[in-house]
C-alpha cells in the first residue's frame, strides 16, 4: 500500500476537529558514485531535552555553504490550496539525467522562508509526506508549525511534488475513471472474480504506457533522488537538510547514497527497509496491518459501552466484517449512485491501521451503520479518508514497478497472497490488487533493489514505533544497520506510522527532533536502540 502521508493526514484531523519501494534505470547518469566521501558532522551530545537555536557553522559548514545567497528560484505567493504564508516556485530538471540537456520537466515547490538572522539560519530544510506519490508542497507548512518555532525560524523549509506528482509537470494520470463508482471485491470469491481484477491491473499498466510512455521508465526512485540535488543547485548551496516519512526516508537513503557530502542533517521518520523493495515490503505490510487492526478492534471492544460493537477483539472483528459483507451486497450511495462498496469501506478502515487518531470516529461511524442504519458517519469518513487520488496512485506504481523487477508470474502472486490470508486477511488480496499492475508493467526494471550504502553520511537521526505497520520495525532496522552514523529513537508500542508531529505532540520525540534540527544532537546510546520514548496515549471515545 502506498506510505501514507502521515502529517496531512493529521492536518485532515484538525479541520475535522477531532496519512510498498529502488533501483537505477535508463535515466541514471554516471556520476556521483555510490559511497561518495564526506567528513561527518559533528554529532553533539544526546538530543533529549533542548531545543536551543544553533549557530549555521557548528557542525562544520558555514553560511557560505548552506544559506541560499545565489538561488536562481523565483517566488510568489502560493494559491489558497496551499497554507497561508508559503511561497511557491517551480524547477525545470532533466527527464532523462544520462541526457540532461535534453527534455525537460517542471518540479513544483513551496517554501515557509527562515525568519532568523542570516548568520544564525541552518539551510535549506526539504521535507517529504512519502508515497510514493503524495504532494509534499503544503508539508513545509505543517513542518514549520509542528517543530519548536526557535528552530522553524532558523531554516528555509521546502516542500516538493516529485516528478510526475500533483502541481509538478507533467502530472503522471493513467486512468481517470479506475477509482469510479464501486469497484470489484479486492477478496476474489472464485477464478473468474480473479480474472476480472487481473483484467484490470493490466488494463491500467496498459493505459499508463498509452498515455505517457515517454515518461514512465523515468519514474524512478534515482532519478527522483537526483532531482533533490537539483533543487539544491538551484538554491546554490553546498549542502541541504533533509526530513522525510515513509516512502521519503527510502528516498533520503537513495540521495544519500549517492551524495552523501551534500546532507548536512537528515532525519528519517518510520523507516523503509530498503533491502526488500518492493515485493517483499508489501507482505511484510501485510502482517503488520493486521496487527495494527487487531489492536483497533480490542480497542473498539474496550468501549462497547459506548459502540455496541462486542466486548471482545473476535466480536468487533466479527462485526467489522459483517458490515462489510452488508456493503458488498448494497453499496452506499452517493448523489452520483453507489458510492461505498466492499473496497472503498477497506480503503477507508485501513487509515485506521496507520493512525490511532481516526479510531473514535471509524468507530462511531461503524457503530451507526451496524446499529442504526445511518450511513453518514460512513460518508463522511470515506470522503475525508477513503477516496483515492488516481495521480498517487499511478505514481505509486509507476516508481515500485520501475525501481525494481516483481514477479512477471501471477501463479506466484496468487500463491503469496493465498499464504498470507490464512493469517492476516485484513490486507493481503488489497494489498496485492493496489501493486498488480507491476505484474504487467511496461517498463523494464532492475532485478536487484538499488544498494543503499550510508557510510559517508554525517549523523542521521531516526524515528520509529515498533508497531507501525506500513514501514515495519524489523525493516527500519534493517535500514539503521546500512547506515552506520544513524541513531534511532525508539517509540516502544507506538503504533502510528510517523512519530513526530503527532497531535497532541509526544514530547519525548519532539525533544529530540527540535535537538537535532537546532545543533545537530543525537542519542548516544550504543546498538540498534539508541534512545526510547513511550507512545502517545490511546485516543479516547469523542477524543
């Protein structure tokens, strides 16, 4: 499934008062090499606590090296689609980097400016939601608010749409119409079910190729990688600090791989294990979604009183699929016909796995439907969660399917997810249906993932719960291990994926990313657990 857009996701709350992946390709220039030396950042001392303002120079690169002085970016106020107090640009890169005075594409970018005096400012901070295929450009505002406002002041933070993403140029859109009305039960009940889903990941593999197979074999975690240091170019500066969730710390191990003496601070927010992209990182998904459900229907059943939902996890899980059964067999409608089917209710619940937040409304929103027959609260969490950008998506699998080769055999997927349904339902044939068109896919990828190799990196600062279920916590380790100067601060039963800005904040992880973003700090504690903070609190019914 596509690394959710954690901080938007949070943003989406807030209004509402209460967010599978490497590998180089025929776009892949020669140089920077892999492993590309640097001298390491001074590390400080351990990061939990202050959240002072540090001087530009103190990790060794001065304001000549990292303070825009000479960018060639032309701002202008952002539309009202974007937060209030962002400015927006736009970049012309190469399509093609082994060809890069040849066609050119447009990157979309936004920026909440640095406010500190220029000899205190830290750089270029460029932020990442994930995906792949989420925009990026209202991030830099939610990063500036979310992170101590000393610290917000002292950088240029930059959000972007990757290549082929939202306002970037061209849009990547295979079909427009693929998430029209209600679509086919993602659980197929016999062979000619199957076949009918089959039909259609190759008809969208089809159509991306129809439509803009100028652009897809370019689509590429490395070329997208190689576009971040153009923005750096741009801004004419040594050196840029990176922030990134989800699918964008897989993206941050690419770049810096490839440039390591261009980071100056990176912090990586539930970490993608680069080592199973991407077919293995779906199934690893798939167990620790259901996971992530289980603990959501004990919670549901902790509050009966409240739902009437069951007083045990097995009763709400129960419960939760006769709903879904009474959907397949009447959809909700909508003013355009029917709107929610069996899919659209998983796309929906499936928030549910990634963010505790959205658990009192999903509950109260199943609770109606099952008890009451109202169909409201369905819609309306459906619309603010369940519905699917088409432009995500095609980007989604336009980047997997290129970075790396999947099974080319269907016998093999069917065989993976029949396995994998036997213990974790709740995800398994959604998940293989969301990544199918990588069966069929038009371009040719690598057979091996891209070798993401860290040693030239200065200190990096990880974050991550041990239950997250979209970037597992045996992956994210796996990660920690191929980059030897991170440390990672560990949110023991923290299940949300993405730890830091969460809503209410966890200070302990606020701590130490406002520590590290100001003077470069990082826990100093020895092995694969360098520091660990305890996990928000369980949400509350009406919370």
């Amino acid at each position: 499934m596509p690394l959710f857009p954690v901080p938007m996701a949070r943003a989406a709350l807030a209004v509402l008062a209460l967010v599978g992946l490497s590998a180089c390709t025929s776009g892949q220039s020669s140089s920077p090499a892999q492993g590309e030396s640097t001298s390491a950042a001074s590390a400080g001392s351990t990061g939990n606590g202050s959240t002072g303002t540090g001087s530009a120079g103190s990790d060794g690169a001065g304001t000549a090296a990292i303070v825009p002085k000479a960018s060639t970016l032309s701002w202008h106020p952002c539309s009202s689609q974007q937060p209030s107090g962002l400015e927006c640009s736009s970049l012309q890169v190469p399509l093609n980097y082994a060809d890069p005075s040849g066609r050119k594409i447009t990157l979309a970018l936004s920026m909440a400016p640095a406010t500190a005096p220029v000899s205190q400012q830290q750089g270029v901070l460029l932020v990442n939601p994930g995906g792949p295929g989420a925009s990026g450009l209202a991030l830099a505002g939610e990063v500036a608010s979310g992170i101590s406002p000393q610290v917000a002041a002292d950088y240029d933070i930059v959000g972007f749409d990757t290549r082929g993403v939202g306002s970037s140029v061209p849009a990547l859109s295979c079909d427009p119409t693929f998430f029209s009305g209600v679509r086919p039960d993602y659980i197929p009940a016999n062979a000619a079910a199957e076949q009918v889903l089959i039909g259609r990941a190759k008809t969208y593999a089809a159509g991306c190729e129809q439509r803009y197979g100028w652009l897809l074999p370019y689509l590429t975690s490395v070329n997208m990688a190689r576009d971040l240091d153009q923005i750096r170019k741009a801004f004419g500066v040594q050196k840029i600090n990176y922030y990134a969730f989800s699918y964008g710390t897989y993206l941050g191990q690419v770049y810096g791989t490839l440039f390591p003496s261009r980071v100056r601070r990176m912090v990586l927010d539930s970490t993608v294990d680069p080592t199973g992209a991407w077919y293995a990182d779906n199934i690893s998904q798939d167990y620790a979604f259901q996971g992530r459900m289980e603990a959501f229907f004990a919670w549901i059943a902790k509050y009966d009183g409240t739902y009437n939902l069951g007083s045990t996890t097995a009763q709400v899980q129960s419960a939760f699929y006769a709903a879904r059964a009474r959907l397949k067999k009447t959809p909700v409608s909508g003013s355009n016909g029917p709107l929610i089917g069996e899919d659209e209710f998983d796309d929906t619940f499936l928030v549910a796995g990634y963010l505790d937040a959205v658990w009192p409304a999903f509950a109260a929103a199943l609770s109606q439907y099952l008890n009451g027959g109202s169909t409201s609260g369905l819609i309306s969490q459906y619309q603010s969660y369940g519905v699917q950008g088409e432009n995500e998506f095609a980007i989604y699998n336009a980047v997997e399917c290129d970075d790396v080769a999947w099974p080319r055999n269907w016998s093999k997927w069917q065989a993976d997810t029949e396995r994998v349904y036997k213990t974790a339902p709740f995800q398994a044939w959604d998940n293989a249906w969301f990544n199918a068109a990588c069966a069929f896919w038009p371009v040719k990828a690598p057979a091996t993932p891209f070798k993401v190799n860290g040693a030239g990196l200065p200190p990096v600062l990880m974050l991550q719960g041990t239950l997250d279920a979209a970037t597992p916590y045996a992956g994210a380790q796996n990660a920690h291990r191929l980059l030897p100067s991170a440390r990672m601060v560990v949110v023991e039963g923290g299940g949300n994926h993405g730890q830091s800005l969460e809503s209410p904040a966890n200070t302990c992880v606020q701590n130490y990313l406002n520590s590290y973003l100001a003077t470069g700090a990082v826990p100093e504690g020895p092995g694969l657990v360098n520091a660990t903070c305890a996990p928000s609190p369980d949400p509350t019914p009406g919370g």
